[in-house]
C-alpha cells in the first residue's frame, strides 16, 4: 500500500489503513491524532484502535502540534524512529572501525551499541551491508593500500593500518591487493600485465590479464583514454601487448559482446571489498536476458537495506560484460548510471533479449 507524504482528505483511507495494520513503513509519513486523549501517534503505534470519527491524520507531528495535540507517551512519536537511532549508532561504530589500530572483537562493539551481540551483528549488516569483521577488514585493507604508497617498510605498514599479524595479512593480500604487498607499493612494477584494443559495434574495447586473470574489460570511444585508465590503475606494472593467443581471447569478449547467446568463461582477476565480490558474484548469477533492481541483489545477498551500497559496487566494477552490471536496473525499470554509457548499457539488454 503506498502511503501519500503528505496525507489530505482523499489520502485518508489509505492513511487509516495503514494505521489499523499498524505499518511501521509509513511511520514518518504522517501521523495522527486522537480528539478524545488529545495526543498524537505513529501509524504503528500499539495502543488500542480509537474511533474513526476521532482520527485526523497530519502530514508531520509539527502540524499536529500546531493543532493543539501532544506526543503519545508510548510510541513517542517526537523522537527519532528505532531505526533511524540504530543507523546512528551503527555510523558511530562504522567510523571506530574505520580508525581503529587494534582489532575490536563482536561483544566489545556490541556493548559500546547496548545491543546484545546477536541483535548488533544483525542490525550492522542490515544497515551496512556487511558483517562487523567484514566492514572492518575492508577499511584494514583500504588503509594499507594507503600506507603502502607511503614511505617505510612494509612491515611497518601493514601494522600501521590495523593489522595485527603480518603472516595473515599476506595470506589475504592477493584478493585485497592482487599483488604482492611490496609490488603493490611500486606500483605494479614487475608485474606483467597483457592487454589488447579492438573495436567492435560498441565502439572501442580494451581487455587486460595479470598472471591470475583478466583484470579488466573497458569499453568507450577513444581508445587511447583506455589504455590511459589502464596505466593509472598499474602506473609501473610492465604494460605487454598481447600475442597471438591473447588475440583470440580479445576476439572471444567481442563475440560476446556482439552475440551474448554464445556464453563467455573467462578467469577473472577480480579485486574488490568483500561487500564487492558478494556483489559481483550475484550479478553473474543474473540469467542472460533477464534484469534484476538493486534492492533485489541486495536481498539476494542478505542486505535488504543496502540496495545503494549495490549500486556502488555496480559502478565499482572494472571488467565489462563478464560481470554484467548492465543487467542491473532501478525498481521502476529505469537504466540507471553505468560506467561505460547509458546507451551501451540498453543496447546489451536488447542483445541479450534477442532469441
């Protein structure tokens, strides 16, 4: 049921209805009031139903104070609504985080929120999209890559962003970095990256491999702003253009990207956030010819509340058509941003529409 925002004579149906379900989504939307007690309440307020004749509904509790009517002392209507108090207090925990030279365990955030550790691990996740030790090793690992472009060891970085052992670090390091810690720090260098430029009905397309996959699918129309995004990404890795075998793999991601029907497998280097691959991998699981919104993933995933963070990881993502962010639409069927054109983005949906 959709709920007007701001509720008038016509709208007072709806209203109504949505305060005899006691709808906690129309909470904020309007509130109403109770002649006989001379208060006024959420839509999902607990009281006893009042009589319809007695009931007036107010587009905020500020026109409902301006009526003469005081706040219900029991589903406080003039406070901040549960949820909105949570993301609060959940931001204050996700900047802790962000900082942090040590690691915090569960029961430590939890306390700081007052929740038990359960229902704090549970809120966290609906509000951020990821689990506590998950949010916190993104940021860990966002601030070594920081350090790391800095002077000093490595060593000394790693312990700098957060990270309690050097040993665990390294073990993580190439989905985090997808290098070496020390190769990432020289940007690249040393490290081989093949890449190759084609055209095809879209325009220009670049694809790159490191030695764990490919690493990047760009489309466009100036070919050499593509291999200019390549080199900021590796600003000293040893740009290699591709043989003859790599050839054929440029021409299967163009076969692709013409004819979808025909299926593209590919190893993939991907690098990203742990929020990211959960992303990524839940847009490849998007059957071709189909779209999904945002807030489907991000229910698929387990993060109903995160559907932005979705479209984040959407524009995040570097490698084209293998995984196909273009399949991600708004609720209402609009295209959306895409990184490499509203216009490619449409025309891959009709392809893959095709029989």
């Amino acid at each position: 049921m959709k709920v007007p925002d701001t509720p008038t004579m016509t709208d007072a149906n709806a209203c109504w209805a949505a305060m005899l379900a006691r709808d906690p989504a129309a909470d904020g939307r309007f509130v109403y009031s109770v002649k006989t007690t001379g208060v006024y309440c959420r839509p999902s307020c607990p009281s006893r139903r009042p009589n319809r004749r007695n009931v007036h509904f107010y587009g905020s509790r500020a026109e409902a104070e301006r009526a003469g009517f005081r706040p219900c002392r029991r589903c406080r209507p003039d406070e901040s609504a549960l949820a909105e108090r949570q993301a609060k207090t959940i931001t204050a925990i996700c900047r802790q985080l962000e900082t942090a030279n040590e690691i915090w365990t569960l029961a430590e955030l939890a306390a700081q929120a007052g929740m038990s550790r359960y229902h704090f691990h549970r809120v966290f996740k609906s509000v951020t999209g990821l689990t506590p030790k998950a949010y916190a090793a993104a940021h860990r690992a966002r601030r070594v890559r920081s350090e790391l472009a800095r002077s000093g060891s490595v060593t000394e970085d790693i312990y700098e962003a957060g990270y309690n052992s050097s040993g665990r670090f390294y073990e993580a390091s190439q989905s985090i970095l997808g290098m070496t810690p020390s190769r990432y720090r020289a940007g690249g260098a040393d490290t081989e990256i093949r890449f190759a430029l084609g055209a095809c009905s879209l325009g220009s397309i670049l694809v790159a491999m490191s030695p764990h996959g490919v690493c990047a699918i760009a489309l466009g129309d100036d070919p050499e702003s593509l291999v200019r995004d390549l080199q900021d990404r590796f600003p000293k890795a040893r740009l290699v253009g591709g043989d003859e075998a790599f050839e054929r793999l440029v021409a299967r991601v163009v076969g692709f990207v013409e004819a979808p029907a025909v299926g593209l497998e590919l190893p993939l280097d991907i690098r990203g956030t742990a929020f990211q691959q959960r992303v990524w991998q839940a847009l490849r699981d998007i059957p071709l010819g189909t779209q999904e919104s945002y807030g489907e993933i991000a229910r698929r995933i387990g993060t109903p509340k995160a559907a932005r963070a979705v479209a984040g990881a959407c524009a995040a993502n570097t490698l084209a058509v293998a995984i196909p962010c273009h399949r991600v639409v708004r609720t209402d069927g609009d295209l959306s941003g895409y990184r490499w054109g509203i216009a490619r983005k449409a025309e891959l949906l009709r392809r893959e529409r095709e029989p």
